[in-house]
C-alpha cells in the first residue's frame, strides 16, 4: 500500500468546490430511471447517456472531481471509439467504481439487509485498477423501521465495510466508505440522529479493527434528515446543525473528505443542505456531494433518449455541478437557482 499516493487521491476527490458524480446505477436500476423517462435500456442507450454526462466537458472538469462507474460502464467505449474512463479522464476528473455485489437479506432479521461481495473482491480490485478505477464504493443500507436496525446488522454492514475498504487500500484503491442510514421511513429527523450516529460509531471502530488508515479513504454518510414519510419536517438550518453535530462526535478529523449521498432528496434541498453544513464551518474535513439522483434528475429527464436534447440535456447537468460545487465551498445562494430557470 502506498499511503502517500492515496491520500493524494482522496485529497483530489474533495478537492474545494468539486464533488463527486455518482453514475453507477446497476443495470436494473437504470432500468427502472429510463422506464419513467421513455427509454428502451439497451447497453448502447446507457452508453449514450452516460457519454452525454462524461461529454459535459465544462462541468465535468470544473465541479466533478470524480465518476463512480458500474462494471458496465468502466468497460464501455465512446460512440468514437474512445474508453469512457479516458473521456473521463481528460476533464480531469478520476475514475472510480462500483465494487459491492448489492443487498441481501440478513438471516433471523426482517426486513434487514447486508451488502454482499467479498468473496474475489481483490482479484475484481485488481482488474478495475488495470482498467482505470483509482478508487471505489460500497454500499451499506440501514433501514429505519419499528424494532429496527438491529445491532446485529449495524455491526454486519460495519464489518464488512471495514472488509471492503482494507482490501481496496491494499490493492493501492481509495475507498469510498458508505453507510447509507435510508430516508424511506416516517422517522423523526431526531431517530435518524440517534440511528446515523450508532451507525458512525460502529463503522470507525470496524475501520480500526481492520488496521485501514483513515487518511486513505472518503466517506460517503446519509445528512441527518426526517425519514420521508415524516408528518414533520425540517429547516435546512435544523438539518446542517444536526448533521454538523453528529460528524463531529463520529469522524475523525484524520479522515481528508465527506462526500453525502442525496439519498431521496430533491436537487435543491441537497444543494440548500450541503452548502448550509459548509457555512457552519470551518470543519475537520472538506464536506462536497456524491450524489446519484441530485444530479441527474434534470439532465436525464431533458435528454429523455433523444440525440437532439443533449446540449440541452448537458446545461441542466452543467447547472447542477455547478450548484452544488458552490454549495460544497458553502458559497450558493438559492436566487442562482431562479436566475438560470
Ligand atoms: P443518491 O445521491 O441518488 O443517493 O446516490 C448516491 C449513491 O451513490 C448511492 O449509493
């Protein structure tokens, strides 16, 4: 392992005012996104959707420091010929990857899940790095419910992010380390507090336990929110106060960068909520976005599959990235919202 490069890596992937592209959505998934926009999910269709994001050449090397790619997308070649990692990595952004095999459900814990893909991670590690993938993600949901989470998945999910993480620092890959606390309940934004933080807790000390140094990882937690079924909400200053106060108590100042997932939430609230964390500086770490959703809601609905909508498709990307790279220096103001409407 060497410590040196991967700090270097994970410096660069919270690099101030960029964030990260979350473009590895598996193949139901992305199904699922297309379904809803019109679009027949063919390997060729997802490579054009995905080259029209990696082609934003504007935002792409301003505001994204980074792209997590699916196994499909890290093997894809532009329309032209030219590897999807390499139009990636000519905006200067880093290639990273999806490593996780996705959720099973836990044994004797209903309606509990654990994320599964272990077994022959260091061989797929060492294939993504030859590919390009300069670090990766895993994906650990915790579902809040009545009776749950149990300690027993909190703690099987932490281990083996733990698991995951050393191996990727051993094969000289920063991993993105993500405890997903899920926002699909009718929770108070006081539960998800109380469930985050035992969730933090586990994680780091799991972290210890496999020896992983923190200067060589990213991590990627849920914002402390009201689950979205709640019949009380929250201001983005009550959410920035509860999220600020529970990082500080979890994370390790040695850890260089957070990056949030949106997790459910609309594009502007993640925005309003990242740049509200970052005015409550100054923090331990550099805090950015690694949002899925929260940045290609717009774009993907304006390109909706047709070859005639992707500059425009490309401007709502661009408008996002760059929404959310002023929120991650705490510098957006939601009348830049308006103003480009
Ligand atoms: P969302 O921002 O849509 O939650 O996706 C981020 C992600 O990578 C989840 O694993």
């Amino acid at each position: 392992m060497n410590l040196n490069e991967l700090n270097k890596v994970a410096e660069a992937m919270v690099a101030p005012g960029r964030g990260i592209l979350a473009a590895d959505e598996s193949t139901a998934t992305l199904k699922k996104r297309f379904d809803a926009i019109g679009v027949d999910s063919t390997p060729i269709a997802r490579r054009d959707y995905r080259e029209m994001l990696f082609r934003s050449t504007e935002p792409m090397s301003k505001f994204i420091s980074g792209v997590i790619l699916y196994d499909e997308t890290i093997r894809q070649n532009a329309k032209d010929g030219t590897p999807l990692v390499k139009v990636i990595a000519q905006c200067g952004a880093l290639p990273g990857i999806k490593v996780d095999k996705g959720t099973y459900p836990l044994p004797f814990a209903p309606g509990e899940v654990v994320t599964e893909g272990l077994d022959g991670l260091r061989e797929r590690l060492v294939e993504y790095r030859n590919l390009g993938a300069k670090f990766a993600k895993w994906r650990a949901v915790i579902d809040i419910g009545p009776g749950i989470p149990s300690y027993g998945c909190v703690y099987a999910n932490a281990h083996a992010l733990a698991r995951y993480a050393a191996l990727c620092q051993d094969e000289d890959i920063v991993p993105i380390v993500e405890p997903e606390v899920l926002m699909d309940g009718d929770h108070t934004i006081e539960r998800c507090a109380v469930v985050t933080e035992l969730a933090l807790k586990t994680v780091f000390e799991q972290l210890f336990y496999q020896r992983v140094p923190l200067e060589g990882m990213v991590l990627k937690p849920n914002m402390i929110v009201p689950g979205k079924k709640s019949s009380k909400t929250a201001s983005v200053e009550e959410v920035a106060e509860k999220t600020v106060r529970i990082l500080k108590a979890c994370v390790p100042a040695a850890v260089p960068g957070i990056a949030f997932l949106s997790g459910g939430q609309s594009d502007q609230e993640a925005t309003a909520h990242l740049d509200a964390i970052n005015k409550m500086g100054p923090l331990p770490w550099r805090v950015t976005f690694s949002y899925g959703r929260a940045l290609q809601a717009a774009p993907q609905k304006t390109w909706s599959g047709k070859a005639e909508n992707v500059a425009a498709a490309q401007r709502a990307f661009g408008h996002r990235a760059r929404m959310n790279g002023l929120a991650a220096l705490g510098k957006w103001k939601a009348d830049l919202e308006r103003k480009a409407a």
